[in-house]
C-alpha cells in the first residue's frame, strides 16, 4: 500500500517502533521506555523505544500529537529526522519541545529555508548540544537566530547549503567547538575571518570542498581570530602558495592539519608532499590523518634542507634557514644505484690456463656452459663449473643447477669460474 505523502512524527514513530517492527531488546545505546498508560492512548504500553530515534526518509511533514510525543521520548537524547519533509520550523520546535533531553539534532535534507524560524520557537532547541543542518539551504539569519538561543551547541554542521558568503552574527558563540561547513561556495579569506569572530572557542574548522584560494591575513591577527583552534581541514581547497601553508603556524594551538588535493601539491610526489608539509608545521602531530612520529619529523627536516639547498638565495623559504641552524649544512645523499648488476668481468680456469671473459648475468648455468663449450673445448655434458667468490671462505661452489641464474650466485667482477671434465 502506497504510504500518504506527508505523515506525523507520531505516526511515524508509532509504525518503526512498533513490537511487531521493533521486538523488545536490550543491548548498548538501546533504552527501553513503557510509559504508565494514559487515558486515551491504546498505544502507550506497547512502544518500545531507543534513547537514540533514527526517523530519516519517512516522509514527515508534522509533529503529530505533542502530549504523545512528551509520554514517549522523555528519555530520547538523539533524534535523526533528516531527508524529511519538514518545512516549518513550527512543526519542528513542537517536536524538540517535547523531547526534554534532546542534545544531538539532526535536520539534513530538509526543505527549512521555506519558513522563517522565530526566536520563541528557536527556544525550544535550548538544550541541544550538536546540530546538523547540511543541505537544509538554511539562511544565515537562522543560524543567528539558533545560535543565540543554544547556549550550549558544542557542534554545528553546515555543509551543502551554497553558501558563498558568511553573514556575522550580532553576538558571539562562546561555546561552539566544532564547526563542518564543507561543499559550500567560499572562496575568499574575508568569509572565513568571520567564522573566527563568531567562534572564537573553535577547537575544529572542516573546510573541505569550498574553493579557498589564499589566506590573506597578518600572523598577528590570525592568532587573534582563532586562538583555539586545535585542527583545520583544507581538503580540496584552492591554495596553491607555500606562503599560505605558512601562514597556518600562526594558529597557537594548531595540532592537525589536512590538506588533500590542493593545487599547490599536485606537482611533487607522495613523499615529498608529506616530507614538504611536515618540515613547513613544526607544531603538528596528525598530517591527514597520520601521527607525525619523532623519527618522521627529523627526516622530513633534514629532507627539506636537501630539498632547497640548491635553490637561488632569492627562491629559499624562511624554513630553511631555521631548519639549517637546528641541523647544520647537511650533505648532499650520495646516489646509490640498486640496480642489479648486468654482467660481471670473471677468470675462467681451466687446467694451466686463465682466460678473462666478461659474462651476462642473466643467463643460466646451462647458458653459460655452451658459451664456453669453444672455449675449453668440453661439450656440455662432459663440463663441471665451480664458481669461486673472491672473498669466500669456503672454498669453490658447484654449479650443478642448469637453471639457474648467474646472478643468483652474487657473481662480481674479479671472481673466478672454474671448469673440469666431468670423471667418466
């Protein structure tokens, strides 16, 4: 049967909590709540409900019965409703008002940017600590008015609303911690300065996916913008200098940095890009996801001097003299070539004579057999070699194996083969 295009809240969570739908249990994060049955409400001694409500794409567009949603989400304290249909803030506060302990609020995907949201009803989301409005086109005059009636949001999330602009608000957030406002539209500094004026307790800024091309602010009022700021994430951001990069140490507390996917790195390899970012954020210890151990820390150091030492004077970054002073003038890495070794120049011996021979080392023992069969004159059934390396020990080493590999045998220029008929 096909379901009515808009339902209830109630409705709703009558059909998924249902004991046909949702059998008495017991387990972590699951709470059990039978409230004393009213008068009235056939259905109150039979919901089982979790503390935590997952009621996404259901299709609600109301709240349904408020004494009803008061008996049963008394103890609820997260509540999922994104990819409804909820497009009156009204609606939504009859909802949240009635679930006394609500602190994680989830409205993604709901067509909210349809209605105004007033501050009496923005009061019923008073206790709520985390709140999701990604995708929700929610207007900054509503996030105003939400963040001066939670005192205590700890967490907001703003992603997919196309934003390209940041509209302050008329009073700090004092408590936000964490704000996600990635996929949006910002590209200028001027939009992201208004985020630390507004937040100045932000512990975490995910960035992601908003088109930031530079950082255009002094080191002294960087500090003074986001004093707290523990961790930054500029994953698919337009940077593309290595002043910008710099300009990140200005962050006192900054710890953990991600930067995946910027232009400015598309041109150095894997290595170098962690090696490069490490040795410019002396304070970090997680680069895009990763602990930054000691051992790491001093070899990306000592790689950044080696890295730069032959740039012209006018080209070498501020870093570098910091880290030479730290290191000293290091070294350039000798360059070792772990190729194997193609051919090796041997003696061949073979009764009282001595002929040098420079031989391929990827060919067998059995190869090698018919390259000297007009050289001994021995065919190569009647032929015994016996490899001798020059700084061996014990003695001569048969090559009895015909399949084998020269190379296999740590064959070097200066050692020594020698061949005997085989004894009939």
């Amino acid at each position: 049967m096909d379901q009515p295009s808009g339902r209830s809240f109630m409705q709703v969570l009558c059909e998924k909590y249902s004991p046909e739908n949702f059998p008495y249990r017991r387990g972590p994060g699951m709470g059990v709540h039978v409230p004393a049955t009213p008068q009235g409400s056939p259905m109150k001694d039979r919901l089982n409900l979790p503390s935590v409500l997952v009621l996404n794409s259901c299709g609600i567009t109301c709240a349904g019965d408020e004494n009803e949603i008061a008996a049963f989400c008394a103890h609820v304290f997260e509540l999922d409703l994104s990819d409804n249909k909820l497009e009156d803030w009204h609606e939504v506060s009859k909802i949240v008002s009635n679930v006394p302990h609500l602190e994680f609020l989830n409205l993604s995907s709901n067509p909210l940017s349809l209605s105004v949201l007033e501050r009496r009803c923005a009061g019923s989301f008073a206790g709520v600590r985390k709140l999701v409005l990604n995708n929700s086109k929610a207007s900054w005059e509503t996030v105003h008015t939400i963040l001066q009636e939670l005192p205590d949001l700890e967490e907001l999330f703003l992603c997919l609303n196309d934003y390209e602009t940041v509209s302050c608000s008329p009073v700090c957030c004092q408590s936000l911690k964490l704000l996600h406002i990635t996929d949006n539209n910002l590209q200028d500094w001027t939009e992201i300065r208004k985020l630390g004026i507004m937040f100045p307790s932000l512990d975490t800024l995910i960035l992601a996916n908003n088109n930031l091309t530079t950082i255009e602010e002094s080191e002294d009022s960087l500090a003074r913008l986001f004093p707290n700021l523990r961790s930054i994430n500029l994953h698919k951001s337009g940077l593309h200098c290595w002043e910008d990069i710099d300009k990140l140490n200005s962050f006192p507390k900054l710890e953990e940095v991600k930067l995946l996917g910027i232009p400015l790195l598309q041109s150095y390899t894997t290595e170098e890009r962690r090696k490069l970012l490490i040795a410019r954020l002396p304070s970090i210890i997680k680069l895009n996801g990763s602990i930054v151990a000691d051992g790491e820390r001093e070899d990306s150091e000592r790689f950044f001097i080696r890295y730069y030492m032959e740039f012209p004077e006018e080209e070498v970054p501020f870093r570098y003299h910091e880290l030479v002073t730290k290191y000293g003038k290091l070294e350039p890495l000798a360059v070792v070539d772990l190729r194997p070794q193609s051919s090796a120049k041997v003696e061949v011996h073979f009764q009282d004579k001595v002929e040098e021979m420079s031989i391929r080392l990827d060919q067998t023992v059995a190869e090698l057999k018919k390259h000297l069969k007009t050289v001994v004159q021995l065919s190569t059934s009647n032929m015994l070699l016996f490899y001798l390396d020059q700084e061996a020990p014990f003695g001569p080493e048969e090559m009895k194996y015909s399949s084998r590999a020269l190379h296999s045998y740590g064959i070097r220029d200066g050692d020594k083969i020698y061949v005997e008929p085989r004894m009939k």
